[in-house]
C-alpha cells in the first residue's frame, strides 16, 4: 500500500466503518482492515491518519487500530513469517515517540501503550536510543510531554515489579537506571518545587501532581528488584519528600466526587506502596524512615472519611502497617495494649463495616462485587486490607487481639438480635471479624488451611450461620445469606463433615435466590465442597450421599442459568461441571434433558462467546455427559451426535474462532466411542478438516491433529478406498507441521497414526518423501523435541513395517544411510526418549533391528550391532536424559502472541494413551531375550561370541537376567 491520498481516504472510510453498530456494516470492514495489514505501510497509514485526520473520531480509531495491531504483530515468532517488514519497523519506531508526545492525552495514552508493546521486544538491543530520546524531553519543560514521557516509562518499566530475577534483566535495569535515575530524581525535585510556586493554581496542581504520581510508580518500579545503590545513596531526598507529601493538604486538589479517587487521594496511596515496599524488603536501610512514616500514615487512616474514593489510600495504608507489624524488630510499635485497642477500634473496626457503597455493589454491580470478594482481587478495599492488619498483628498478638476482638464480636451480635432488620449490617461485620480473625493461611483450592486455635469455628457456625440458612425464605436478608455460605466455603475444611452434609440441601436451596450474589456463592460452594478430598484420595462427599439430592440438585443448577444477570454465570457452569463428575451414572436419567439444556445454551452463547471459563466449563460438562452415558451405553453416541451436530455445524460455517477448537475436541470423543467404522457424517466433513486456513490459527491444532488420528484410528481404510484423494492433503498437514519447531511433535502424532493405521499400499508412494523431509528438517533445525519423536517414529515404521524395510529405505535415499542414522541418531540419543509407550515402541523396534535385519548380520553394519544393543540396555536400565542443549529454547505451544485463540485442553475430553505394540509384546525386556534366542539359533556361536568379545560387562549382567527372565539361553 502506497502512502497516497487514495489509501489515506480508504482507511478512512473502512475505519468509520468499524464503528457502525450494524454487524453486517462493521464485520467486513473488519474483515478487509484484517486483510490489508500484512501490506507494507499499513502500520504508517494508520500512524499518518492519527497525525492529521480532521475527524478526532478517525484520530482516536487509528491509534487504537494501531496498538492492537502492534500487539497482535510486533512479535518475531521463530518459524512464523516476520508480520511487519524491516522499513516499516525502522520508519515506527523513529517517529511514534515524537508523535506520541505531541498528541492530545486520548491519543497519547494508546501510542504509550504501543511503545511498551515494542519496547517489550526491541528494548534495550534493538532499540537502543529510546531512554536517550525520553529523558532529553525532561529538559522541555512542557508538562504534557513530561507526563506523556513518564506514562511511557512506566508502562515500559512496571514489568520489572513480576520479572523472575536473571542476568538479562539485572543488566537492563542497570542500564535504565544509569540513564534515567538522576534525571527523573531532579524532575522529582523540581516539580515539587514548582508545586510550592504554583501553590494556589489549581489547574497548574493538576499537571504536576499526575506528573508526582508517575514519578511515584516509577520509583516503585526501579526499587523492586533490588536496592539500586543510587536510590540508597539519595534516599533522604526521596523519603523526605514523600513524607512531606504525605501530610500535604491542600484544599484546591480535594475533590467534590464521592466515588472517583483524586490526584492527592493517588499520590498518598502510592507512597503507602513505595513505603512498605522498603519497610518489607530493605528494612534495615529505611529504619531511621520509619516512625515519620508510622506516624504520618497512622493520622492518615485515623483523619480519612468513608467515602469510596479514599478506599485504595486507605487498604494502601493499612496494608502498610500489616507489612510492619509482622517484622520481628517492629514488634515493639505495637506492644502496648492501648495501641492495640486503638488499632483494633480506629482501624480495624471500621474498615470492615458493610456499607452503603458496598451495598450498592452487592445488588447492582453483583459481578464486580464477587471478583473482588470471592477471587482475592479485592486487594484495593478496605475489608482485605484491615483483614491482612488482622492477621498481621496475630503473629505476634493472637491472645490480646482475639480477646479484643471477641468483645466486638459479641457486642455486634447482641446489636443484630435487638433488631434483625434494621441491624443485620452488625451481624455482618461480625462475621467478617470472625473469619479475619480465624484465618491464617488460605489457599485458592483447599479454603483455610490453617485456623486460630482459640476460636471455636464449628459452635459459631451452628449458632450464628446455620439458622441464617435454614430461614423459611431464600430471599431475606440476602448479604447475610452470601456471608453464611462463604464461611462454609472458606472453613469447609474445619467444619466437621457432617455439617457440610447438612449444608448441602441449603446450598441447592439457595440456588434459587433471586441475589445474584447468593445463588452465585451458593453453586460456588458447591463446587468447592464437591472437589474436597477424603481419605485415599476418593471424594469427602460420595455419589451415594448425594442420591437423594441429585434431581433437585440438577434442577435447580440448570433453572439458575435463567435467573436474571446469571444466563452466563461460570460459577454455575462450574458446579454443573463438578456434579457430573462427582455423581457419575446417577444423572443418566437425567441427561436427554440436560443435554438439551446445553446444546440450547451452546447455541445462543455462540452467537457471541465473551465469558471464556463459562464457555471452557459447558464443552467439560458436554464431554463428561458424553463420556458417563457412552461407558454404560456406547450405542447411545448416536443421539449425542443427533443433539450436537447441528450446532457444530453452524459454529463451524459461521467460524465461531473461540468455539472451533473445543467442537474438534468434543467430535474426537464422540468418534472414538464409535468401534470400528467412521459414520458418513464424520467422512463428509473429513475434507474440510485439511484446509489450509483451519491450520493458521495455532489453537486449532492440537484438536485437529487430535481429530484426524480419531479418523484414522476409526477408519482408515475407508480413507484409503474413498477418500484416496485427501491423503495428498493429509501429508501436506504433516509437512506443515514439521517444519514449526513449536508444532512439529503435533505432525509426528499425525504421521505416527498414518504409519500405524493406513494400509501399507495407501502410502507406499509417500514413503520415500516423507523420510526425505524428516532428514531436511533434521538438517536445518535439529533440536531435541524433534530427534525424541523421531526416534519413536522410525521405530514405530520399523515395527510395522519390518526392520528390513527401515533399512532398504534409508539406503534407498542416499548409500549406507541406514549405518548413519544408527550410528549418529539412534545410539547416541535414545537415552533421551521419554515416556512409558514410546520407549516400548523403540525398544522393540530396536530388538527387530537387531535380530530381523539380515544385513546387521553379514555387512558393515555388523560393527554397529553391540553398540546398539548397548544403547538398548542403556534405554532399559539408565535413567533417562532429560539434559537440553542451551540454547533451545521452545516456545510453549499456548504462548503465541496475539489475539489468536489459545488451545484450552478439555479434562474430561482426554484421550486414553494408546500402544501400538501394546497386543504384540508385553514385556519388551523378554521380548528382547526371546528374540536374540531365536536369531542365536538361526545362527549358531554368532551372537555369544560377539556378546563374550565386546559388550560391556554390566550390559552382560542385566541381559543374562533378561534371558533367565525368558527361561531361553543363546546357542
């Protein structure tokens, strides 16, 4: 594409495009924008509309085309095409900083974005004058430009706070650091400075305090890793500073908004996060700092409101003190009695309060509310926070602490029972303490895991939780209904297991609630309390102690997918998921209509996939009614299929990307289930499966490949008589996979189950080409995922094929080929061969080698037989050799970059491992002593004069226990 009017004003008009709320409008807009951004100058196209378009509509639309396309394209994956060409590469990264900063913040804040993404590659070797270029802007003194230069380094940066440690990374920072740490400490002087002269202009505050609060992250950023010596040696500036900051109030940055945090409300919370971070991890450089510290955020949380907008400073500042009261040399801060009932009574108390904010987010914004409460990201409100104080303070405190606590809690109660209605907000607070106060250690998957002994968690639950539950109505007094039934979820461990059987017929009860919040948290704890573990690893709750529940269980899951707000609750979807697994063949009288539930939602949710864990959740709960009816009724695939072609067929015309790969999933199990034939449904489709743009997508192909071995494994010789034309295209699959070092073991599975299953006389015209190929990849990129499938590959041929074969093939290619591969691959790498099957099918591929193959015997190859019965004994008896050369590094297949679909593997979809020499040999060691007994006798004295002259003694040792093992002695 040329950078012409022409093309400026057809992005134009395909940009506006993409913003019609009309699918048939906007889809092939998106569609043709998709299909030009290979072109060479699209990236500047995009970057001259956002420059100098009229519309700031088109300006905004093209910085966002933009950064999603330098995040699905900038990345140089090995074995893919490079997606952006040299010049275009150069040509961005002159002009997008430039750019950036001379863009309003909308526009500015997306090319930020984009120079992070290239800066996560390119930076600091390919990139190496980017730091130079930003810090020379300090110098400008435009605070729209210093703003735009901070964002930037702050995106850029802020990896530094999850990166493991390595020298790669040491030595990028070391770099940022000797760039940028002097100038952004004078920056940080200087706009304090000017925050003193521009004290009393508030739109002047504005810039220069959203300026401090990068100069803040940055810090943060930079000090993670380690201590850099130059922030040590001006840490007085630094610390000194901020604590200034902390206890500044000035009233023109104070906001009208009860919601939304301020500049100032940002700032202090931020410096709450740089102040624990050296509280926690270089304690002994910031004592002289910390009781200024202690102090000044001490008054901060004693002198600030309720109201949301200061919830970050305020869970910031108590995480603060949680950070410093479980130091060991910080104990004494907080011994004294009084400062604990201070703490527990200024701080604490009130920060675990429910309220009206709180109440909102309950019913209005139920799906944040359980984000924050249920998965831990409530890390930003108070409640976590003042929980985290909680068991802080029990490290060292837990008698004083419980024994304060335990009046609240019990003063609270007694507030409730005066007057339930207009009291429970007390009873709820109550819980809260108990739980925080209960608490120690808490795992995602096991709930607590360690509990405070002196409080009795099974009378609390009988007493103040139970009855609660047990209410006539489901829909009274809905937060304190979400309380009881999270603490049955986070104490299932504690509580004994004939409550939790109690619980269960409340839990199913509660899935009716009209609260979104109740019936989410009630199948939540379903789940969980399904998944616990009794002993000898069976599931705590059985199938039979659910018997009489399974009915009311299963209808009153599927009905709470039509409550109002839950029609995609992955919650609920989970529990469906967890009570097929758990209850097994007591749903098969229930599955003609739970399938056609499913299938129903398959179809609506198809239409537009956006809650991925729901969707992954439906296609489990889809396998495992498949898989439970199938092993009682294996005829009964055919009405699944009945019930699920249908819409497999629409997902797969409409090419729903995000559904294709778990339908590929769901259609390898339903065909495996099928004996010995491939139904004509399945050869109709088996065309459409080789396309070429199925393969693109990287998500697809471990289904697919998983598909075509099911086809293979099922009916290979119908391929073979009636689709005799596709196996071109089934060996082009294969070609295509192997030359990608991330997928090419996905092409050996495939080729693997082509030698295993086709005909012989199918693919005796392929044969010699596929061998070819193998060598040329072996030759351009040998690693070792590649020589490990190849190993079982070539013994698998020689298994089905015969040793001699093996051997007339190699040769076939290229004179005493045969002798090389021994010599070079097989001997010297076996060891590496991993895996129970592959290393039989090796071992008896080899064995045939060794003792089928005539001209092992009588040639030059004879030279080779004692190492490779060595190597044999070896793969046997030594250890496997898991060492990898370093400088292989595989990309993983799930970490592609991009927007593309990843494979997500479905559990109860798996595939049972299969030995394809499982019926032929069961013991590969005897197998290997039966068949040197039969090649001794065949040739008298050969084979013990060759053992007696060259093998190893130890090698001697183990084969004399193999040949004892088989009760057969060499001639």
């Amino acid at each position: 594409m040329e950078l012409s009017d022409a093309n400026l004003q057809t992005l134009t008009e395909y940009l506006k495009k993409t913003l019609d709320p009309d699918p048939a409008i906007r889809r092939p807009a998106e569609k043709f924008l998709e299909s030009v951004e290979g072109s060479q100058n699209y990236p500047l196209l995009l970057l001259t509309l956002l420059e100098k378009s009229q519309e700031n509509v088109i300006k905004v639309c093209a910085s966002v085309t933009f950064k999603n396309y330098i995040k699905r394209n900038w990345r140089i994956v090995e074995d893919e095409p490079n997606k952006i060409c040299e010049l275009d590469r150069i040509a961005i990264k002159a002009n997008i900083v430039p750019l950036m900063l001379s863009s309003p913040e909308q526009i500015q804040k997306q090319l930020s974005d984009a120079i992070s993404i290239i800066g996560r590659e390119d930076f600091p070797q390919k990139w190496p004058d980017l730091l130079t270029e930003m810090v020379n802007r300090f110098q400008s003194g435009d605070f729209h430009v210093i703003n735009g230069v901070l964002r930037t380094a702050h995106s850029l940066f802020k990896r530094y706070r999850h990166e493991f440690k390595s020298n790669e990374l040491w030595t990028e920072i070391k770099l940022v650091l000797d760039a940028f740490a002097l100038p952004l400490t004078n920056l940080f002087k200087a706009t304090i400075e000017l925050c003193s002269t521009h004290a009393n202009d508030a739109s002047a505050l504005k810039v220069l305090f959203s300026s401090l609060i990068l100069i803040a992250k940055l810090f943060y950023s930079l000090n993670f890793q380690d201590l850099p010596e130059f922030f040590e040696d001006n840490m007085e500036t630094w610390m000194t500073n901020f604590h200034s900051l902390l206890t500044l109030d000035n009233k023109l940055l104070q906001t009208d908004d009860e919601e939304e945090a301020g500049l100032l409300e940002l700032l202090k919370s931020q410096i709450c996060d740089n102040a624990a971070l050296y509280a926690q991890k270089y304690d002994e450089e910031f004592q002289p700092y910390l009781p200024r510290f202690v102090t000044a955020i001490w008054n901060l949380l004693v002198t600030t409101g309720q109201e949301v907008k200061y919830d970050l400073l305020v869970s910031n500042a108590i995480q603060f003190l949680a950070s410093v009261c479980e130091r060991p040399h910080y104990k004494h801060l907080f011994e004294d009695q009084n400062t604990l009932t201070s703490i527990c009574e200024k701080v604490i108390v009130p920060n675990m309060e429910f309220r009206a904010a709180d109440e909102e987010a309950f019913e209005d914004n139920s799906e944040e509310y359980i984000r924050r409460d249920l998965e831990g990201s409530d890390i930003d409100t108070r409640r976590r926070a003042a929980c985290d104080l909680v068991r802080g303070l029990c490290k060292f405190f837990e008698g004083p602490v419980t024994g304060i606590f335990s009046g609240y809690v019990n003063s609270m109660l007694q507030e409730y029972a005066k007057n339930p209605s207009v009291n429970w907000k007390h009873k709820d607070a109550a819980i809260y303490l108990v739980t925080s106060l209960a608490s120690k250690a808490q795992t995602q998957k096991h709930g607590i895991t360690q509990a405070n002994e002196l409080v009795n968690l099974t009378e609390f639950f009988v007493n103040h939780i139970q009855p609660d539950l047990k209410s006539a109505t489901v829909n009274e007094f809905p937060v304190l209904k979400a309380d009881g039934i999270k603490y049955i979820m986070i104490f299932r461990n504690q509580v004994p297991k004939e409550q939790l059987l109690v619980s269960i017929p409340l839990l199913i009860n509660h899935l009716q609630a009209e609260s979104i919040v109740v019936h989410t948290y009630a199948a939540h704890a379903l789940e969980r309390l399904f998944t616990m573990r009794g002993t000898n690893n069976a599931t705590l709750i059985t199938a039979a102690e659910m018997a009489p529940f399974v009915e009311v269980l299963l209808t009153n899951l599927f009905k709470a997918l039509t409550l109002p707000g839950s029609s995609e609750n992955e919650y609920i979807m989970k529990a469906i998921m967890r009570s097929f697994s758990l209850l097994q063949e007591s749903i098969i009288p229930y599955i003609p209509s739970v399938i056609t539930q499913l299938t129903q939602k398959l179809l609506a949710v198809s239409k537009n996939p956006s809650k991925p864990h729901f969707n992954h959740y439906m296609f489990e709960s889809i396998c495992l009614s498949i898989r439970i009816t199938c092993k009682a009724n294996p005829e009964a695939v055919g009405s699944f299929e009945e019930a699920l072609f249908l819409v497999f067929t629409e997902i797969l015309q409409n090419d729903v990307q995000e559904f294709i790969p778990y339908v590929f999933q769901v259609m390898s199990l339903l065909l495996e289930m099928h004996k010995n034939e491939i139904p004509s449904s399945y050869m109709a489709l088996f065309p459409h499966l080789l396309q070429p743009v199925l393969w693109e997508r990287t998500g697809n192909i471990p289904p697919l490949v998983r598909l075509l071995q099911a086809y293979l494994e099922r009916g290979a010789s119908t391929i073979a008589s009636a689709a005799a034309d596709k196996i071109p295209g089934l060996l082009g699959v294969f070609q295509k996979l192997i030359a990608s070092k991330a997928n090419d073991h996905q092409g050996f599975y495939l080729l693997n189950s082509i030698i295993e299953h086709m005909p012989p006389e199918s693919v005796d015209q392929y044969r010699k080409q596929i061998f070819i190929l193998l060598f040329q990849r072996l030759q351009n990129s040998k690693t070792t995922k590649f020589i490990k499938s190849f190993l079982v590959f070539i013994n698998l041929y020689c298994v089905r094929y015969g040793a001699l074969a093996l051997q007339e093939i190699f040769d076939s290619i290229q004179p005493k080929m045969f002798g090389m591969v021994l010599e070079k691959i097989i001997i010297p790498e076996i060891q590496k061969v991993s895996g129970q099957v592959e290393k039989k099918i090796c071992a008896v591929g080899i064995t045939k080698i060794l003792t089928e193959c005539p001209p092992m015997m009588d040639t030059e190859y004879t030279k080779l037989w004692i190492p490779l019965l060595q190597a044999l004994i070896g793969l046997f008896e030594l250890p496997e050799d898991d060492t990898i050369p370093d400088e292989e590094h595989f990309i993983d297949i799930e970490d592609t970059p991009g927007y593309q679909t990843a494979f997500s593997q479905l559990a109860f979809a798996g595939k049972k491992e299969h030995d394809p020499v499982g019926q032929m040999v069961n013991n590969p060691r005897i197998h290997l002593a039966q068949s040197l007994h039969k090649l001794s006798t065949a040739c008298p004295g050969r084979v013990l004069s060759m053992l007696s002259t060259s093998l190893n003694a130890e090698a001697l040792q183990y084969l004399q226990g193999y040949l004892q093992a088989a009760s057969v002695s060499l001639l």
